[in-house]
C-alpha cells in the first residue's frame, strides 16, 4: 500500500484522558481486519527529513481491557518522542464484540485478534521505514495495560500472525516501554497469549512502570521473577508508591514516567541528551 495513499485523518472519540489536548498525529491505514480499517498516527520530529539521516521508531499500543480504549492513550507520549527526535506512532487493533467472543471455541479468548494486529502494525512499520525515516533495525514497542501485554506477545510470540502481511518483515524490537502492562495466570489458559510461555534470557531491554496498589501487579511480579530466574538482566521496573493501575495516563505521573522513559531509551543508545519535560514540583518520584 502506498503511503501517501493510506494517509487518512479521522476523529478518536475521547477516552482515559479527557482534559488531553495533544493534537492527533498524522493518521494511516496499516491494514484491514474484520472488513474494518485499522490506524495509527505517527508523529513526527519537527524538520524531520525522512531521506536523511533515518531515526528509531517507536509504536505504542493502547489500553482498554482487550475491548475497548482509544489512540488519545498514547498522544502525549507520541508528541513529547517526537520532540526529542523519534518517529513516534499509535495503533489501534481489532477487539471482539461479547457477541464475538462468546462465539469463540473453546480454549481461545478475545485477545488473540489485538496481537495478530500488532504484529501487522509493526510490520508495516518497518515495510514503510524508508518512507517515514526510521531505522528498522531499531523499533521499540510498549503500550499500557492490555496494550502492554499485546506488544509484549506481538514480538515474542511467533504464531498468531495475519497470512496476509507482507513477506521479509519480523515483529522483533530493540527495547520495550511498558505502563503497568496486564500479564494475567488466567492467560495460561489459552498458551498463544501467555506471556510466560515465551519470555526468554536475551528479552530486549524493557522498562515497567507500576503502581504499588495496582491489582495487575501481581501477574508482573510473577513475570519480573521468571524473567530473573532465567538470567535476565535487562529488565527494570519502576514504582509509584500508592498508585493504582493506569496512574500513568494523568500528570504529574504522566510526566514522571515519560521522564523516566526517556533516560531508559538514553540509557539503550536509542536517545542523547536530557529530557526536555521538567519534573513536577510537586516532587512524585518512582522507585526503583
């Protein structure tokens, strides 16, 4: 599909954020699923030159329980990478009616379609690389809660994937920005979305943010501490003491965690210099 040609503006209806003014990002069509189509805005870095010199991308996935959310999510993320000289994208993904999902065979549930899209939107990520100016080699991937755990599956899971996505382009990323991603034990039920049955030593370098009071919490410990049984040392985590699940989506920790973010990607060579935000003077801090 030609790029110019996907190029599709609409209107997200308002989720998560409300108050959030960020403008959407240049919107496309990276494919069709269930006879519907399904975007992503990518923002872009101002007097980005796509024919120069090409940058890491970013594409961030939202929240909403499997079935429901919106790309308003991630906007403010997208635009502050931006800014900081990243292609910085959100995508949407196909989710099942309680009709649809009811209709399911047994042993499956409805999160298997919101992976099989993000595995196509990686992928057409990487296709239209030369196009958007990135470097496909170093794509990093993240999102909040059910969006956490669909990238996380997308680039780990080998199945799962659309027969119809281009040839020669993997889902595999460089690095993971995940905000209080929602690893669940019921996942075991269905193995082709359990996270545990595909976490491996050589994880690419993540970062997890979680709120102490966060009931989604303890599926991470559990993935945190196979993760270190394993060898892994790649893998961080950082806390906000007293916070429940989605404390990221408002300021002052919408700010803190992208702070903290931003020194994660610094730290993996994906970013130079300070971040541009300035910390709350309110003085919310994570913990380590």
């Amino acid at each position: 599909m030609n790029l110019r040609i996907a190029l599709l503006l609409f209107v997200v209806a308002p989720l998560f954020a409300a108050e959030d003014s960020t403008p959407p990002g240049k919107a496309y069509v990276y494919k069709h699923s269930a006879g519907k189509p399904r975007q992503m805005e990518i923002y872009f870095p101002e007097d980005h030159d796509p024919a120069g010199k090409k940058v890491p991308g970013v594409i961030l996935f939202h929240g909403g329980g499997w079935g429901s959310g919106s790309l308003l999510q991630f906007r403010a993320a997208c635009q502050y990478f931006a800014s900081r000289g990243l292609v910085c994208a959100t995508a949407e993904y196909r989710m099942l009616s309680k009709e649809e999902t009811a209709a399911l065979p047994k042993g499956e549930t409805k999160k298997r379609v919101c992976i099989t899209d993000a595995k196509s939107a990686i992928r057409w990520f990487k296709e239209h690389s030369d196009e958007l100016g990135i470097d496909p080699t170093r794509i990093i991937t993240g999102g909040g809660s059910a969006g956490g755990h669909i990238s996380a599956l997308a680039t780990l899971n080998p199945g799962l994937n659309d027969p119809t996505d281009p040839e020669g382009f993997d889902t595999s990323v460089v690095a993971y920005l995940w905000f209080n991603p929602a690893f669940s034990p019921d996942d075991a039920m269905d193995s082709e979305i359990d996270v545990q049955r595909f976490l491996k030593k050589n994880l690419a370098p993540a970062i997890a943010f979680f709120g102490t009071e966060d009931n989604w919490k303890k599926g991470w410990d559990t993935t945190f501490a196979s993760l270190t049984s394993l060898g892994n040392t790649t893998t961080e985590q950082q806390l906000a003491t007293g916070e429940a699940h989605g404390f990221f989506n408002k300021d002052p920790w919408q700010t803190v965690t992208l702070i903290a973010a931003d020194r994660f990607l610094v730290e993996q060579g994906l970013l130079t210099g300070e971040a541009t935000l300035k910390a709350p003077s309110s003085g919310e801090k994570l913990v380590k």
